[in-house]
C-alpha cells in the first residue's frame, strides 16, 4: 500500500478498535470488578499507575520515528540501521538501571502506601513482581511503534492494537469463570504484551530491509538522541504526573475504594483520548513535508483546523452524551456505589474539548524541535495538579484529585499552550478556535438543550430507556451537526465513506 492508503486504513482500523472497545470496556469492565472485587481492582490501577513513573521510553520512541522518517526520506539505510543498534543497546542500559529502581523499591512498599491493609500490601507485592517483569521484558522493544510509524506500517500498528485488545477481553473472561481473579487480570495483559512485542518484531525482520548494527558506535549521534528525547522525556513524566499520579496519591492518603471510584473517571478519560487520538502518528509524514514547504504555518493551519474539526464532530456526540446522560450512565453500568465518578468524568474531560483537536499543533512542534515548550507548560501543569489533590484528596478523595486534574489542565494546557502555539510558533490560532469551533458551536448547545429535557421528562431508570435516550440524542446530534454545522467538503467526505461502506457491503 501507499502512504495515502496506510493512513486511510489504519485510520478505519483505529476507528474499529476504539468501537469495539468502548463497547466491550462497558460491559465487561463492571462484571470484572464484580469478579475481583473493588479492593483488588483498586489494587491492579494503583499497581499500573505506580509502574508507569519507573518503566517509560524517556521520547526514545518518538525520537526514532523522527530519525528513522529523515533517513528513509533521503534513502539513508545504513544510518537506519545504525541508529538503531545503538538505540538498542542504550535502551537495555537504561532497563538495567529500571531493574535496580524496581528492586529497591520493592523493600519500602509497606512504608509507600501506608493506607493500604497488611492484606492489601500482600497482594500488592505479587502484582508488583509480575506487572514489573513484564515491564522489564517489554522496555527494550518499545522502539517497534517508532519504526512501524516511519515505515508508514500503520495498518500492522493498529491491527495490533484490535489483537491485543480482544485476546486480552476473551482470556479473561475464560480466566474468571475458572475462578481466577487479580493476578489472572495482571498475568494475562502481560502474556499478550509479549505476544504483540513477538508479532511486530517477527514482521519488521521478515518485511522490512533492518538489519541492526549493533555494532555502531557514535557519541555525536548519542548525543544528538539524548538532546532530541530530553524535552519528550520531561513531557512523557509530567503527562504521568498529571494524571496517573492520582491513585498513587490516593493510596496514600484515602486507600483502594476511592482509586476504584478515580479510575472509571481515568477509563471514560481515555476512551475519550484513545477517540481523539486515533489518528496520532498518522500525521507526521505530512507535517513534516509541509514544513519544508512555501507559506508552511498556513498550510499546518489549514491542516490543524480540517483534523480538528473532524476531531471535534466525532468528539461532540461522546462529550456532549457524558453531560447530559453520564450520571445516569454511571450508576446503571457500575452501579450507585460509584455515583461519584461522573464528577470525576466531567473534570478529566471538559478540557479535552480544546486540547484534544490540536494534535496537528503538537506534531509540529514535534518536528521542528520546539518541544521545550511544552514540555514546561505540562511540568507547571502537573506540579499544580499535585499540590492541589494533595490539598484535596484527604477530604474529598477522588473528587479533591479530580480538582486537581482539571485546574492544572485548563490554566497550562488550555490557555497555556494556546499562547505559545500562537505568539511563539506562530500558527494562526484566533483562525482555528473561528473556523474550527464557530460553525459547530449552535448544533452543540442544541443538542446539550434537548439532552436536558430529554432528562427532565424522560428519567432513565433502566438500560432500555437509557438506551432510547441515547439513540434520539444521537440521532438529534448527527441532524443538527449535518444542517448546521459541516462544511460542503466535510459533508462529501463523510458521504464518500458511506458509500464506500455500503458497496462494499451490498458486494458481500
């Protein structure tokens, strides 16, 4: 396939996965924690989030597909495979290092997580050791994503995510009606982890022309890595800190039932980011020939309000339902034990409104080396984050969290970023929040309008007439968006996927 072709199919396939998600995520994820209990679920996110500060590819990942982009362009082999030889042996240098922080680590649980129950550390200790090794057997390999990115394999890249996730979703069920509970949940996403590490290392030796040098040496190049990374490494830490630090500090401070309430807000957060981002790597062949090109920031406008706006419709509907139906939606899935995790819902993703559709913004500074920015603007954000939960949480647990999340994301990522996207890159950023936002603004209030009416006559106190709900929501959405939200061109896109669906359809 072509570049145009990979980006379009790994674009439909991202779609799929994130469908096929959405759906299994609400109706397996309450019957798994009925399985495992709250406490131990609580337990499996307070393990994950806590791995996740130790076990990260420090912008290694997204340095290579850079590097790896520049050197396929100017048919440099050589340099490929060079690069990655020394990647590779730098990356097993720095999983040395994370074995040795694990280890220590492991001594001083009791005295990390004081809130937590002898019987909870103990369960804790096991899921430590088996989530770690994992993370330890998969560090070395994260560099494949940035390699499949440069050689625009992006229909392998996403088929992995749709293999990943239904192996994950179909042992474990199989798993909990044996009767196996937390460390089956922990085993399993390992087990699978290791089998996508295999497919995508078998593919990349079998069809690509890689052939690593493992022995190259350069200090400049190292250098120039290290300097490159340095920027996305401080994002990659502040972005944890932002939001995976939560029930980190709610282990310490509240203990396992209020994390269990934090993380359905962390599950809707993410398939609200996993939506917006569906399209993320897909881009960045094309930013970066646009910057070597005439008149670049206007055309990188341009792009940045058409991804957006399409960002944005597909949003809209996922947002604007999450308002107006997700406090019902919360205690018919999980139950009126977990009522507070639509508070916690509503301040993870209002700010996603914004920051979500400036994907294209973040890839150009991405490509041209601008990350500095961001990277201070996410670290003040996550410092402000901390000191606020750390204020809160004793009190309000979650919600104190929550509070957190949402103060730092609106003043840095929000107004913040906005301002250095337009004073200092010099994207047109008044043209995109007009073109981008206008047009759709009135289907929007229409739809929250008739959401809250829908609410005050129609009272869903069970799934069917939740689900009624949803449909005329959903339907008065697409109505209102079509007639006065989408420009012509966006309509004949969205018509030329429908007919391309249906023949296909009718010719099966």
């Amino acid at each position: 396939m072509n570049s145009s072709q990979q980006i379009k199919l790994g674009a439909i396939i991202s779609y799929i996965a994130i469908v096929f998600n959405i759906i299994v995520g609400f109706l397996y994820t309450p019957w798994m924690i009925k399985q495992i209990g709250k406490s131990d679920y609580g337990l499996y996110i307070l393990v994950t989030a806590f791995l996740s500060y130790f076990v990260m590819d420090f912008g290694l990942g997204q340095t290579i597909a850079r590097f790896l982009s520049k050197y396929k362009a100017n048919n440099e082999p050589e340099k490929i495979n060079q690069m990655l030889g020394l990647t590779s042996k730098f990356y097993l240098l720095i999983n040395g290092l994370i074995l040795i922080t694990l280890i220590v680590v492991y001594f001083f649980i009791e005295n990390i997580f004081i809130e937590l129950s002898p019987v909870e550390i103990e369960k804790f200790k096991i899921v430590y050791l088996i989530a770690g090794g994992f993370s330890l057997i998969s560090f070395p390999f994260m560099p494949l994503d940035g390699v499949l990115i440069a050689y625009e394999r992006f229909v392998l890249l996403k088929l992995c995510d749709i293999i990943s996730k239904v192996g994950i979703v179909i042992l474990m069920i199989i798993a909990l009606l044996l009767g196996y509970k937390l460390y089956a949940l922990v085993a399993i996403n390992a087990a699978i982890g290791i089998l996508i590490i295999g497919i995508k290392f078998f593919y990349l030796s079998k069809k690509t022309p890689i052939k690593i040098d493992f022995g190259f040496k350069s200090k400049k190049l190292l250098g120039e890595l290290v300097k490159f990374s340095f920027w996305v490494s401080i994002i990659g830490i502040a972005q944890r800190l932002l939001i995976n630090i939560a029930p980190f500090i709610l282990g310490i401070v509240s203990g396992t039932e209020q994390i269990a309430i934090f993380s359905i807000g962390i599950i809707i957060e993410g398939y609200t980011w996993t939506l917006a981002h569906a399209l993320n790597g897909l881009f960045l062949p094309k930013v970066s020939q646009l910057d070597t090109q005439k008149n670049n920031l206007h055309e990188i406008t341009n792009l940045m309000i058409r991804v957006g706006r399409i960002q944005l419709i597909v949003m809209g509907l996922l947002m604007i339902g999450l308002v107006v139906l997700g406090q019902e939606f919360v205690v018919l899935w999980m139950g009126s034990g977990f009522s507070e995790s639509y508070y916690v819902i509503l301040l993870l993703i209002l700010p996603g409104f914004i920051t979500l559709t400036q994907e294209i913004a973040y890839t150009y500074l991405f490509v041209i080396n601008e990350l500095r920015y961001r990277a201070v603007i996410f670290v003040g954000a996550s410092i402000l984050s901390v000191i606020i939960s750390f204020i809160l949480a004793p009190h309000y647990g979650a919600m104190g969290c929550a509070i957190g999340i949402f103060s730092g994301t609106m003043l840095c990522h929000v107004i913040g970023m906005n301002f250095i996207y337009w004073k200092k890159i010099k994207l047109e950023i008044p043209r995109f929040f007009k073109e981008c936002y206008y047009s759709l603004i009135g289907a929007f209030v229409l739809t929250l309008s008739v959401g809250f009416l829908l609410n005050y006559f129609l009272p869903a106190e069970t799934l069917i007439r939740f689900s009624c709900k949803v449909v005329l929501l959903s339907l008065f959405y697409i109505i209102s968006v079509w007639f006065t939200g989408l420009r012509a061109d966006e309509k004949e896109l969205f018509k030329s996927v429908l007919l391309k669906l249906a023949a296909k359809f009718k010719n099966k």
